[in-house]
C-alpha cells in the first residue's frame, strides 16, 4: 500500500515466549508455532503486506534463535535482528534500536509488539499519523471490561489526554479504550529515547511526550484484536488463524482444522474450532478435538474428547480422556479415562493412571 511504501518497523519480542513458558513446549519459545508458523512470522508478513520494507526485531531473549530461522527463511522483507543486552522494558528496547534505523528524523516508523495478534488497518494507522502530523499515534481497541488494562482517553479529535493505570474503581473506568501495543513514531520522538537504561513506554515515554506538549494521538480500530500472554488466549489465537477470524498472509489455506501433513489421523476423527495439529501426531478412532492446539508427535488414543486445550509434544492421552482447558506439558502420559477440565496444567513428563482424575461420577 502506498501509505506505508519503504517504511521501517520494529517488532519487539524480547519478552515474547516468557509469559508463554508455562506452555512446556519443546520448540525454543521465541519460535513457538502459531497455526502452523513462529507467531512472529504472522507479523513480519502482516506489515511486509502493508508495504514496509525493512523490519527490525529487538529482543533480549535467544536471539539466535531467531537469526537461525530469519537466515533459513526468505520472507520477502529485509529482517535485521538487534539484541538487548538485558531487558531494557519496551521503550528503552525502542531507543536501544534507533541507530540501526535508516529513517530521516520526521519520518513515520511502525512499532508493534511481539505478543498481539491484532488485525488492525495498518496503512490506515500510518495516514492518520501523516494526515495529524503528530509526533506518536497509538493504535487503541476497546474492551467490554477495561479494569486489566490501562486506559487510554482521547479528546473528540483523537487527541490522547492522559495514560492511566488499572482502573481500581468503577469511578475510575473514564474510558474502554486501551493501548492496542502498535505504534506509530516520528523518528525524532524515538532518537529522545534514554539509551542504556530500562525504559517503560506506557509509564515514561508516552506522559512524557504528553507533558511536553507533543501531539500524540490514538486511533480506534474494530478490527481482531487478541493479547496472547496467556496459555488459553495462544490456543484462542491460533484457532482464530487457522479459521481465518484473525487475518494473516502466512496462513494461505483456512478452515475449520490445520493439520500438518505427516499426521496419522484415523477417518472417524473430528476436527473444528480451527484445531491445529502438528508433525509426527497420531489420532486415533472416535477422536473429538475442538479448539485444540496439538504439538508435534503426540498421541491421542480413540474415543478421546478434547476442548480448548494445549496437548504438548510427545504427550499421550489414552483412550476416552475428556479435556477441556487444560494445558498438557510435554511428554506427559494421561493413562485411559482421565477426565481433566477447568485450566488444570499437566507438568512435562508427568504421569496419570488409568482414571486417577474425574470429575464425573464413577461408570457404572
């Protein structure tokens, strides 16, 4: 799109994977696979479609990891990977990434997170930026009930007026608006960044720039918007990819499963809700899975009942298990007729008889 033609972005994951470890999963947490591909992918994509050109990704956390994937994959987008020495917070990891920019001073540059998955206009946030000549533009969302989330009011032109904390009363909620985690910067506003020191966007940049009379301001979109800290949220995110709920170029092909082409999965199994299963999975007869994100080489044996629930790789779930909103760990091995439910989390390796846990009465 000619709005954003030969803009740079950053795309700041030093902190993607650590809120998500508690998954268990095998795969190097910076390259967890989201509907088939590294999250991070969905988003490189999503900005190379809109026309940047140049991406740099700022982490502080296994950064070979990610050079390994970037060198072995041609994404189409020119990828420069700037480590942080320590966790610098999100904006001391914007200023930590300011020489490597190539942009002029008053140029546009997009910044977004590496833990939400949105499916916002991003031409349409950069032309608002150039139309408002303003120094930040926030892309906001609202949300049914903002008390987790600081609030982000704007004036009836979209100036934004003040970043609040976590509303602690229902006195407090002014606003259902709330900082979306993708930005807009003149390059300036991001060269007056402290350098070397940790740095918070939201506590000391943005008042900041506020304080000192600098246009920033917001613009609501309704489009997708997801936050994916949490296991259940990742599983949410990746069923909403594979069903096309949630847009991204790097899923060609959506519908109600994804299932990796080395998969065994008997004829009589049942797959929806945007299911994913990865390589190397066998499942059996009679098997149920909705809204299920499957590791690679795990088992599920017949008859087995699965919801909205992470199965790590390698795991085993024996016959007739129903799970719903669990995580399983990797390597874990539900022996036949377990019944687990209500966000239970499976540790890695960990073993369960045959029926130790139900919530059902006993079969007759």
């Amino acid at each position: 799109m000619a709005g954003c033609l030969a803009m740079e972005a950053v795309l700041l994951v030093g902190g993607q994977g650590t809120r998500l470890r508690p998954l268990t999963i095998h795969t190097p947490k910076p390259m967890l696979p989201v509907a088939g591909v590294p999250f991070t992918v969905h988003q490189i994509t999503r900005a190379r479609d809109a026309g940047v050109t140049r991406i740099i990704l700022g982490t502080s956390y296994k950064a070979e990891v990610f050079r390994e994937y970037i060198d072995a994959n041609d994404l189409g987008i020119e990828v420069v990977i700037a480590t942080e020495d320590v966790p610098l917070g999100t904006g001391g990891a914007i200023g930590h990434v300011a020489s490597m920019l190539h942009s002029g001073p008053d140029d546009p540059v997009l910044i977004f997170n590496g833990d939400v998955l949105s499916g916002v206009d991003i031409a349409g946030l950069v032309n608002a930026h150039r139309s408002a000549d303003a120094d930040v533009t926030l892309y906001l969302t609202r949300v049914n009930d903002p008390r987790a989330f600081g609030l982000v009011p704007t004036d009836p032109h979209g100036r934004v007026t003040a970043f609040l904390e976590k509303p602690q009363s229902e006195a407090e909620i002014v606003t259902d608006q709330i900082n979306a985690g993708c930005y807009v910067f003149r390059k300036s506003v991001i060269d007056s960044i402290p350098h070397g020191r940790p740095v918070s966007v939201e506590r000391e940049t943005f008042p900041g720039l506020l304080d000192g009379g600098a246009k920033v301001i917001g613009v609501v979109d309704p489009g997708y918007w997801l936050d994916l800290g949490t296991p259940l949220s990742f599983v949410r995110g990746s069923c909403d990819l594979v069903t096309g709920t949630a847009p991204s170029p790097a899923v060609p092909v959506t519908g109600h499963h994804l299932i990796d082409p080395t998969a065994t999965v008997d004829a009589s199994a049942l797959l929806t809700g945007g299911t994913a299963v990865g390589a190397g999975v066998t499942i059996a007869a009679g098997v149920r899975l909705d809204e299920v994100v499957v590791f690679d080489h795990a088992v599920i044996g017949a008859g087995a009942h699965i919801t909205n629930s992470i199965i790590g790789s390698g795991a085993v779930i024996g016959a007739d298990c129903i799970i719903d909103g669990a995580v399983i760990g990797d390597r874990a091995d539900i022996g036949r007729g377990n019944e687990l439910r209500a966000g239970v989390r499976v540790f890695p390796g960990a073993q369960l008889g045959e029926s130790w846990v139900r919530f059902s009465s006993d079969r007759s």
